[in-house]
C-alpha cells in the first residue's frame, strides 16, 4: 500500500483489521447465524466477520471523528483515475453520502454528473459488490451503523442494500481502483467465495424475503427507470 500512496503525495494511516480466525471479537455477538442461513442461505466465514468488523470499526470512527474517510482494502491496484475520483471524493461526499471506487461485479447503472474528463459519478441499479476501496461521510457511516445491529450477510452486502439504510449506490465510470487479491493469502481481510453450497433449509422464506429486497430496491430505483446503461 505505502509504495501505491507514497508517489501520490496524500496524507494515510493504517488501520489494523480484525483477524476473524484470532479468536472471537466482542463485534462477533452482533452476527445471527440463524438469520443468515434464513435470509442469504449460509452462514459468515472467520474471515468475513473480521471483515465486518474491520470495517464497522472504521465507521464508528468516521462518525466519532466527524469527517469523512476514504477506506481502502490491502489488495487493491489504482487505475488511472483515481487521483480525479480522490480530488471528486472530496469535493462532493458530503452531497452523495457514499462513492464506490471499486466494485467487483459489472451492474447496469446511469450518469449522475462528469467529474472530470472522461470521469463520472453514477449511481448503480444494483450494488455491485465489494469493499476494496470507498469514500464514506460521517452521516452515511451513521446510516449504516444503526441498520448493522443484526449481521447476517458479508459486509459488502449490507453496504449493498441501499434501499434498507438508506445511504444511496453511487460511485465512479470508470473504477478508480481495481480489486487485486485472488487468493486469501494475497490479502488479511480476504473475501473470496470460498463457501460450501446454499443451505436448502428456509428456501420458501428466503424466497420471501428475497422478493421483499427486489421490491425494496425497485421503489429506491423508480426515479432512475428508462436511464439505465448496461
């Protein structure tokens, strides 16, 4: 990370992750395993709880220290962007809350404003996974934290469900940064899909529940309908 930052000139700190697989955390006791298996179909793995934690931590700081951070993972790459999108994140988190820099997954999505030449800030139709990297203010990092009581699913995914917290998907076209990491040893707060086959317990509820977030998410993204790219 210091030989990707230290040429830029920008001022960083390191936060040290939580090790889901050192031993239990007290942030652990927020995790319901019965919740996860019902609504997602499998319960977190070690590493992705100290993932959550990690980064639940660093949104308590954002709020406590009232001012916006840009959070990075350590298995990142930066594109060509980026220090347009870092000069954007700065000027305009406060207005959008939340900015995606990176996303692992490609999701239809439309122009909100040009930032810069050749660089957007949009806002996507669905999240598109993913915590490599991401500009957060305090309110936004507020939001999450009040609807983070019960975990059940991979922090990207809660950071997902726009249309529950109420913190909207916005981000960068084209990524900023690109998410390096293909093994777990490549990164301490790995999140590979490294997990056994969806439980088929609770298929008829998760059903349920899933067609309540596809309506959920439908209404946050009724303004946006015949302007998606993608």
């Amino acid at each position: 990370m210091m030989a990707l930052l230290d040429p830029l000139g920008l001022s960083y700190s390191f936060f040290e992750a939580v090790d889901g697989k050192a031993g239990k955390h007290p942030l652990f006791d927020r995790f319901d395993p019965r919740m996860a298996e019902i609504r997602r179909g499998f319960t977190l793995t070690p590493g992705e709880l100290g993932c959550y934690a990690s980064h639940y931590l660093l949104w308590e700081r954002c709020v406590t220290e009232n001012r916006s951070l840009l959070i990075f993972e350590d298995d990142i790459e930066l594109n060509d962007t980026f220090l347009s999108a870092y000069h954007a994140a700065v000027e305009n988190i406060g207005k959008y809350g939340l900015l995606r820099f990176s996303g692992h997954k490609v999701r239809p999505w439309t122009r909100i404003e040009a930032v810069a030449d050749g660089l957007d800030i949009i806002r996507l139709k669905i999240g598109p996974h993913g915590t490599s990297c991401y500009a957060i203010s305090p309110d936004a990092a507020r939001k999450l934290i009040d609807s983070a009581r019960v975990w059940f699913e991979p922090v990207d995914c809660h950071l997902d469900r726009f249309w529950t917290h109420h913190v909207n998907c916005y981000g960068f076209s084209p990524w900023p940064v690109t998410h390096a990491a293909e093994a777990p040893d490549q990164s301490e707060i790995w999140q590979g899909a490294q997990r056994d086959k969806k439980s088929r317990r609770f298929r008829k509820l998760r059903a349920l529940y899933r067609a309540g977030d596809d309506i959920g998410r439908f209404i946050s993204n009724v303004r946006y309908l015949g302007r998606w790219n993608g």
